[in-house]
C-alpha cells in the first residue's frame, strides 16, 4: 500500500530534550515535506526536499532541521524543543517531476513540549 | 503575493443538506487549484483539483469550478451525509519555480447532523 508513515503519533516531551520525529514514504518520491498545523494558523511548511541532499527552508524553520540521505526518509529533528513548537506535525511527498501537485500526507505526529 | 481565503467555520448541516464552502484566492499568473479533507485523526488527502479557468474538479459527490473572473474555487455538495464531517482546506499553487509549495487557507470544520 502506498503510504508516508510517521514516528511517533503522539510524544510528550519536555524542554530541551532532543528528538526526532520519522517521515518515510514507500512510493519513490522525489519531493518531500514537513509541516505543522495550529490552530487558526493553518498549515505551516517548515522545510523540503527536492530530492536525496537537497533540502531548504519553508516558512518556519527556526528550532528545526531536516536530512535527506535516502530517497524514502525525511525525519525532522528539533534539537533543543520548546513549547512554542507543540502543534500537530505532518509528513508529505509528492513526485518531483511532471507533477499534478497533490500531495501525499503521514497520518501526524502530535506533540507537545512541557 | 498569493493568498488563500476561505469562508470561517464551523459549519454545521443536517444530513442530505446543501453545502458550499466558499474560497477565493489571490494569484500571479494561472495557479492551478486544490480542495483537500482531513477527516479526524488522519492527514490530509486531495478531494479534487482544477489547473485552468473553468475546469470543474469533482469526485465523491464535491464539486469545485475555477473562476478566474472571480478568482474563486467554491466547494460544493448537493446532499452531505455524515461520512463527510471533516476539515476542508482549499490551496493553490504556483507553477513556477521548483518548490511550488501549496499555499493553503486556514481550513473550514464542517459538522453533518443525522
């Protein structure tokens, strides 16, 4: 089945603790992305992929960073967590060429920093 | 730059009711258009889409016609059951460049009775 599957759904965390949230995508997507959705902000990107070692910022990078080293994996790393960055997380893929512009969602990682 | 706009929620209907959720959108060029739902506790999937003035995207019963006239993308349903609780955000996207990341609107929550 063709799917981006996220790590961990749900994390209660506290600040200052370092983690990462997983992104892999099991359908050869060039195109990667994360991001956050709060309440009457929408969705927020946070960083993407053009394809494996090229990512760039989107539009609220700060306290995060991203790596590309295989095609299927995205994680998100947020070194030093605050509670500024408690929101939903999601994970998306797309194809990088030639394409209809949808995009593919993980199912979310809510989490939250104490 | 571009922005989407979309009408507030919550919206809440008795089943087999009419829905529009309206969306109108600011653009350079001739972005292409999107309807995505999120049904509770999942992410983000494609409802339909149009790329050109006038195309009508459909599928489930929704409906959505690109007016440029208007520079609107209203989403429509004749007869909503309660399957179709969820949050709808209406996007567009730049065709240039190569992020050509979406820019959504700030979702509407639509509630169906029985």
């Amino acid at each position: 089945e063709a799917q981006v599957t996220q790590n961990p759904r749900y994390l209660i965390t506290v600040t200052g603790k370092k983690l990462t949230v997983t992104c892999s995508q099991n359908m050869n997507h060039e195109y990667m992305s994360w991001y956050r959705q709060d309440p009457g902000l929408g969705l927020r990107q946070i960083y993407y992929s053009m394809n494996v070692e090229v990512t760039d910022k989107g539009d609220v990078p700060e306290g995060y960073k991203v790596s590309r080293k295989e095609k299927r994996n995205f994680p998100l790393i947020l070194e030093s967590p605050s509670p500024n960055q408690t929101s939903l997380y999601f994970c998306a893929s797309r194809p990088g060429s030639a394409n209809t512009g949808e995009l593919f969602f993980g199912e979310g990682s809510r989490l939250t920093v104490l | 730059g571009n922005s989407v706009t979309q009408m507030e929620g919550p919206v809440t209907l008795s089943e087999e009711a009419f829905l529009t959720i309206n969306c109108t959108y600011t653009a350079t060029g001739y972005p292409s258009l999107f309807w995505y739902v999120q049904y509770p506790g999942e992410g983000l999937q494609l409802l339909l889409k149009a790329t050109k003035a006038d195309d009508k995207g459909s599928n489930k019963g929704f409906e959505a016609t690109y007016r440029k006239e208007t520079t609107s993308f209203h989403l429509e349903k004749g007869s909503v059951q309660v399957s179709d609780s969820a949050v709808y955000f209406c996007a567009l996207r730049n065709n240039a460049g190569n992020n050509r990341k979406l820019i959504w609107g700030l979702g509407t929550s639509l509630a169906v009775n029985p």
